[in-house]
C-alpha cells in the first residue's frame, strides 16, 4: 500500500488511465540495474528514480571529466574527478529518499557480471562499451531478464528492448562481437537527453506492465530532421 506521501509524490502518474496504484506500487519494488552513468544514463536515472523504481544499481568505473559536462547533465565543473556511480547515487537519493541505490565503482566484466546482474530485474546499457553490451546480452538473456538497449553517435540515436519474454538478443541483432567501439564519435549534448527518456519510458512500462513495450523493434532517431524509424527484427 502506498503512503499518503507517496500518493502525493507520485500523484500525476496515479492518475494515468490503466496505471493507478497497482502500477505504481510494482515500480517501488522493481529492481534496475544501470550500466553507465554518462551522456544516457543520467536522463534514464533522472527519470526512472523520479518515477519511483524502488531499487536501483548504478555501475560506472569512471570519474567526472571536463568534456563530459556537454552532455552529462548530473555533473558539474566541481566534481571532476569523481566517480560518476557515486556522485549519480546521492544526487538521485536527495531526489527521492523511497529508492534504495547500490553503486558499483568498477567496468561490468566476464568475473562480475552474472553476479551483479542476477540481483536485478531488468538492465540498462546505457554505456558505449562493446563489451559490456555483449555481456549484458549474454547474461540478461541467460538469467531471462529484459536488457533496455540505448546508443547515440553524432546526430542520431537508437534504443529497443532486448531478451524480452523471449524476444531476440543484442547479439542477434549485432553479432559482430569483436567491434571494440572504434574511434570516438562527436556528439550533440541534447540527443542522450532524448534516447535517455525514451529507455527511462521502456523500464517504466516493462515494471509497471502498462503499455507496449520496444521488443523486436528499433527505433532509430535523428536529431537533425526530426525523423524516427522503427526497424523490425
């Protein structure tokens, strides 16, 4: 049952046709995991605790630079040179004392990967690490767990849902699993603002279990023309 402060808090999305409080109790027990605290997931973590996912793990190895102010938007001038999963854990925890944060201040690999990820729910991979998508993938599939997919380069972005009640993989989509990412692209500050929101609505809708979810679907958007393309796999 929710609290009369809670009802307060979360009263624009009680309000929601076909959501109400049954929805919104199931995202105040959902257990998320978030993998990158940079350009994608500081929207999809701004939005996600705002909404009330009670439980949420943050995992990010690296710390607060100067070029990641463009588009990092949790972060400031101050706070270079910190880690990203910790500063994002209390400045979301004085955003909403109901959720709970676990942060993990090292890369996802091969050694801890099936352990952290077996604790949650579902996952986010809002990180560019190829490595860390793919095993993501692997494990999120394994332990039949949805995997809310986000990349963005330049002007365009991409997000859908994998391993999804069975629906296919990151890696069936992308089989190519010795891409290392490559050289790094430039990118538009705005647009892991806009791909952030769009995984946030995919964990939101896949906890609560309102609306349809991005499953065998890829939506790609470009930032210039103002175009989305929804390609079926």
């Amino acid at each position: 049952m929710l609290t009369d402060q809670q009802k307060e808090r979360y009263n624009r999305q009680i309000l929601l046709p076909n959501f109400g409080e049954a929805a919104q109790e199931k995202l105040l027990k959902a257990k998320v995991l978030v993998v990158g605290a940079g350009g994608l997931g500081c929207p999809v973590l701004q939005y996600i605790v705002g909404a009330g996912i009670g439980n949420v793990g943050i995992i990010d190895a690296d710390v607060v630079s100067l070029s990641n102010l463009q588009r990092q938007i949790l972060y400031t001038e101050a706070e270079i040179g910190q880690y990203k999963a910790e500063l994002a854990a209390k400045k979301m925890a004085a955003l909403n004392s109901d959720v709970s944060f676990e942060v993990y201040t090292e890369f996802l690999s091969e050694e801890n990967a099936k352990a952290i990820i077996a604790k949650y729910d579902m996952v986010v991979g809002a990180t560019d690490n190829f490595k860390s998508r793919y095993l993501i993938d692997k494990y999120t599939k394994e332990l039949g767990l949805p995997f809310v997919h986000g990349s963005i380069g330049e002007y365009e972005g991409q997000y859908t849902v994998f391993n999804y009640k069975g629906s296919m993989a990151y890696a069936d989509l992308f089989p190519n699993s010795n891409a290392d990412g490559g050289k790094v692209l430039g990118v538009m500050g705005a647009l892991p603002g806009v791909i952030g929101s769009y995984m946030g609505w995919e964990v939101i809708k896949i906890a609560s279990e309102v609306g349809e979810v991005a499953a065998n679907k890829l939506f790609i958007y470009n930032g210039l023309n103002n175009k989305i393309h929804q390609l079926k796999y």
